[in-house]
C-alpha cells in the first residue's frame, strides 16, 4: 500500500463519513472478484464476435438461440458466484448511511443481482437483471432458465418470443430505473463510482450529471477511466480491497 493511495483512501473516508446524501454507481469491475468476467475483459469477445454485435436486438433477431444460449450459460454461472467484499461493504455502508438519517442510493450497470445477495435494497438495475426474461410483446415475466434451449421459448401469456430481460445495446434504459438514478445523483453530495470503465452511455452520463449538480465524484477502479479527471478523490486497486477500507 502506498501513501498516496493511503492518503486518498483516508480522503474518501471523510468524504463519505461526511456526505448526508451518497450516490453509488457500480459496473461489473465489483463482481469480477466474485468471479463474473467484466464485458470489456476477455476482449470484449464471445466466440470471436464483440460482445456489442450480438447483445443487441438485431443480433437477437440474427441469432436468437445463440444470443439466448449465451445468456443461459451466464446465467448458470451466476449460481457458483457469491458476493464479494466490496458487495458487503456497499450494503453495511448503506446501513450506516441510513441509520444516521442520509440517504443512499446504489445503481447498478451489473445484471448479476449481487448486490441484492450482499444485503443492498432498493438497487436500481439500469441494465435490467440475468435472472429474468420477459415476453418482447406483452412483458411478462419468467425466471431466467438456467439450460441451453434449441429454440427460443414464447410467452404462455401471448405466443410471443421471450427475451432476456436486459438492456441491449441501442436500447433505451427502463424509465422507472434511469429516472430514480438520475434524480439520486443530481441530489448527491457525493457520487461513488465502483469498478466501471465509465464509457457506456447513459449509464456513464450519471457522473457528469452529478458532477454538474456539486456533487463530488469518488472513482474506485482499477485502472483510470475517463472518469478519471473528473473526480475529486481517484482509488485504483481492487474494489474487494479497497471498498471495505472505505465503508
Ligand atoms: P467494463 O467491463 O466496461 O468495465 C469494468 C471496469 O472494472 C474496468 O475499468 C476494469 O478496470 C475494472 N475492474 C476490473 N476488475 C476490478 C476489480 N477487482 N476492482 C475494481 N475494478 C475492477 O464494465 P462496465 O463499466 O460495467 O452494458 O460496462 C458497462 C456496461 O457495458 C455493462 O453494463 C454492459 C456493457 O457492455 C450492457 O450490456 C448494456
């Protein structure tokens, strides 16, 4: 541990004892220590194709079963993965930011529902949730199968295709999660970015959007971002080590 990485772990510390209204924006960088690979590592590739060619609705309507295979298999993995500290560490730090009458809000780019598994209400799930699919037409929601499927399956409710029950690229964020998202980090003294390469938009707007409402941007990642130079105090490190050390 170095001292400047001390010193601003001892910085975020004050911050975050201090800050009556705490914002959280967390990316998949906080469930690689739970063993869930981020989207970016690995290259970004599944089976040689960028991950941005098939998690999207034209990639579903190209290749439904393999899109939906891919998932499943995501899915099957999520039930070995268990929350890491840095999950904890958000949950307890919601318990004691709550319990001294400020307010805490945590949303999440993860579709993983670690968060949830660490003890964490009301996470807001930006980009929708692995653990689901919904009917395309009428929304109806199922729980996410864990097997591989050699046709896609369709909605008891409406004969339609179900899909996985996430956000593809090039589609909008659900309202009822973008909006609550929005409005906590216009409000927040301070906003706590964990493990995002804050690159995916709108998700990654949500630090700009804080930053230009006064509030102050602590950026807990492993490597600098282009969220780097806009934050008041940078960690880089692992979030299992560091975020404990914070909360
Ligand atoms: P990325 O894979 O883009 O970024 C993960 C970040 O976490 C990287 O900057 C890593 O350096 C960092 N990281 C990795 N291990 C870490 C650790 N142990 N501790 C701290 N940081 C660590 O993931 P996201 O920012 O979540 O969207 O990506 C955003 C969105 O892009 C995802 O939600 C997904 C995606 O493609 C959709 O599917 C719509």
């Amino acid at each position: 541990m170095t001292d400047k990485l001390d010193a601003a772990v001892a910085r975020a510390r004050e911050m975050l004892a201090d800050a009556p209204r705490l914002a959280v924006l967390t990316g998949s960088g906080i469930s690689a220590e739970s063993g869930i690979q981020t989207f970016r590592g690995g290259g970004g590739l599944w089976k040689g194709t960028p991950i941005e060619d098939f998690a999207t609705p034209d990639g579903f309507d190209r290749d439904p079963v393999g899109v939906w295979n891919w998932y499943a298999q995501r899915r099957a993995e999520l039930d070995a993965a268990r929350p890491n500290a840095a999950h904890e560490a958000l949950a307890r730090l919601q318990r004691d930011v709550l319990g001294r009458g400020g307010t805490f809000t945590l949303a999440t780019q993860n579709i993983d529902g670690l968060h949830q598994a660490a003890g964490s209400t009301d996470a807001i799930e930006l980009h929708g949730s692995m653990r689901s699919v919904r009917c395309r037409d009428c929304e109806h929601r199922r729980e996410m199968p864990v097997e591989p499927v050699a046709a896609v399956p369709t909605c008891p409710r409406c004969g339609a295709a179900m899909r996985p029950d996430v956000v593809w690229f090039g589609e909008a964020l659900p309202e009822a999660a973008y909006l609550p998202a929005v409005e906590a980090v216009a409000e927040c003294s301070v906003l706590l970015a964990v493990g995002t390469s804050a690159t995916v938009y709108p998700a990654a707007g949500l630090i700009e959007w804080a930053i230009g409402s006064g509030g102050k941007v602590i950026e807990l990642n492993l490597e600098p971002t282009p969220a780097t130079r806009m934050a008041a105090v940078a960690l880089h490190g692992k979030a299992g080590e560091l975020l404990p050390r914070l909360a």
